[in-house]
C-alpha cells in the first residue's frame, strides 16, 4: 500500500475578522470604551468621480450610540440607510451603550469636496 499525503486543508476559521463576532468584539471593546466618556470616533474617505456630480464615499463611526451620526462627514449623515444613491451599503453594530456603523455611498452627495479625508474624535 502506498501512503498518502494528507492534503493540507483550512480548519474551523473561529470568528472572523472583520465580520461576524470580530466586529462585535471591536466594538464592544473600543466602542464601550469611547461610551464611557461620551465620544464618538470617526473616519472617512471622497473621492469625486471624475467628469460626473458624484462621488465615492467610505466613512465609519463608532461610539456613543447617541452621537454616531456626529462622527461621519457632514455629507453622508443623513444617507445613513438611506436608498437615494446609485449604490448606498449601510452596516451597524450595537452592543449596549456603544454602536458601530459604516457606509459606502457612490452617487451623486450635496457638500462632498472633490477629496476628502475625515477623521474626528469629538
């Protein structure tokens, strides 16, 4: 009998890491932390479509859950689950006091510079 070889195959990948429970535990721990002092943290990136109004758009925010629109650019805040953009992806994470979202916006955004790098922490 010849032996074989054991291919080598990928196990039980556990959580995940950007998705599924990694993203619960970012933002029970980083989240929870910035809802004990009230803040919200911030990020985002515009990039204007060239010869078109539009613009691509990908912000996040986490904190407080009271103030996670305060964390995104002025120009997406109300595009937060919205439907009126060629493409508007929204996702949210809430774990008690503290609250995580992100959105991907491409489309037509009233106030969006040309390039734009946001980030906040108020």
């Amino acid at each position: 009998m010849s032996e074989r070889r054991r291919r080598w195959t990928r196990g039980p990948t556990g959580c995940g890491c950007l998705s599924g429970c990694g993203t619960f535990i970012f933002v029970f721990l980083a989240g929870g932390l910035l809802s004990l002092f009230g803040a919200v943290f911030g990020l985002g990136l515009s990039i204007g479509i060239p010869g078109t109004q539009s613009n691509v758009t990908v912000a996040g925010s986490l904190g407080t859950k009271t103030k996670i629109t305060e964390g995104l650019p002025t120009y997406v805040r109300d595009r937060l689950a919205g439907n009126e953009n060629f493409i508007n992806q929204t996702g949210t994470v809430t774990v008690g006091p503290a609250e995580g979202a992100g959105i991907l916006v491409i489309g037509a955004q009233e106030g969006a510079p040309a390039i734009d790098l946001y980030i906040v922490l108020r």
